[in-house]
C-alpha cells in the first residue's frame, strides 16, 4: 500500500471509531492535515448523523463547509467528545508533535477541549523518541529573536519558517536536530518562554487513540 492508501485507511478506521459516539446533538473536533483531510472527506457521508464539527483551522473549516458539514465555534461548544487529527510523529506513550501544517495552537486548544483524542497516521509517524521531524513552536512576531536565543539555550537550532502567518497572526520557529527524551516537561518549559503561544508537543495531553496503517492493516493502540 502507498502512504496515501495508509492514509485512506486510518480515515476510515476512524469513522467506525466515532461512529458510536454521534448522535444529531453531536459536535466532534476536527483536526488539519493530509490526513484529517481525508477523514474529513470520508466524514461527509455522515453528516446527516451528527450536528456539526469544531474546526482547528480555517482550511478544515472550509473543507467541512465544502462537505455541507456545519462548522461551530469552540467558544459556544465548550467540549467535544471527541476529537480526530493526524499528527507529524508520536511515541509509544502516544506524545506527539504536531503543528506542519502551522495550526498547532488551535490543534492544541481543540484537544484540550475534547474527552477523547483519536490520532490517525500511517506507521511512518511512529518513532521511539521524539525529534526527529522539527518542533514548531508558534511566537508573537516581536518576540521571533527573543525566543530562538531561548531556543537555542534548550540545545535546539530554531528556524525561522519565513513566509508563514498562523490563522491567529504570529510567526513559527522550527526547532531542528532537537531530540526530546521528556515531552511533558520540555513542553512547559518551552511554553515559559516569555513571547512563546505554545509549541507543538502534544505530551501532556497526548492521543487516547492511535489508529496506525500498516501493510497488514490498521492497528489500534491506546494509551
């Protein structure tokens, strides 16, 4: 199987995964991503079973949309039973990083809003540790030096993804050759960072669920 028909499985292992969980009354979280697009596109066939989604970006807000899948703010939801994302790699205790496609932040809120977190991915995101994609850490604009330097004092080489603007207005600083032994304390601490919003380590609330495409299949994990 190519990466993309991993990716076409996940999906829909996912909808059988939060098919119990939908009622009309239901709102789930939706994530951003190759992935999440394509469990947006496999979702639309049931959009008549449940009341709508919450978006994690503009670009899944407007892919719902597209599917005729209503779009609600987080604000007026509150929780979400569920929420499904890819992520960019995830440990065996189910810690990811995530943040590629630049909407961590909202990635982030959304997850800490939902009862259940259900990673999707292909086999290829599975790593021992963390690290080996860059870590994105989203900054206020003015603070883009400050926070490198601080970076850097981590034992991290940040750097600067030029042209990029998050759907919140700030900047994004990879950290590369970054490896993290520790995701849930250099999570906060890369969060203490006077300027930092937040970074993409997803350890202290990692996935639940992690639905893997293999060759063999699509495997379920949990937490």
């Amino acid at each position: 199987m190519t990466q993309d028909e991993l990716k076409q499985a996940v999906a829909r292992a996912a909808l059988d995964e939060i098919r119990p969980l939908l009622s009309r009354d239901t709102i789930i979280g939706v994530g951003t991503g190759s992935t999440a697009n394509l469990f947006i596109d496999a979702l639309a066939e049931l959009r008549h079973d449940f009341a709508g989604a919450v978006a994690s970006s503009e670009a899944t807000a407007e892919r719902l949309k597209g599917h005729g899948i209503d779009v609600f703010e987080l604000n007026h939801v509150g929780t979400v039973p569920v929420y499904v994302d890819g992520a960019d790699e995830i440990d065996p205790r189910l810690a990811m990083i995530k943040g590629g496609g630049a909407a961590l932040t909202r990635e982030k809120i959304v997850a800490a809003c939902a009862e259940r977190f259900v990673c999707i991915a292909d086999g290829s995101k599975q790593v021992d540790i963390l690290g080996g994609f860059p870590l994105p850490v989203e900054v206020i604009p003015m603070a883009r030096s400050y926070v490198a330097r601080e970076l850097v004092k981590l034992g991290a080489d940040p750097v600067y993804r030029d042209g990029v603007l998050t759907d919140n207005g700030n900047r994004i600083l990879d950290c590369y050759n970054f490896l993290i032994e520790d995701p849930i304390a250099m999570e906060a601490r890369i969060n203490a960072i006077v300027g930092v919003v937040t970074n993409g380590l997803f350890a202290a609330r990692g996935a639940d669920v992690l639905l893997v495409g293999r060759e063999s299949g699509v495997e379920r994990i949990t937490a």
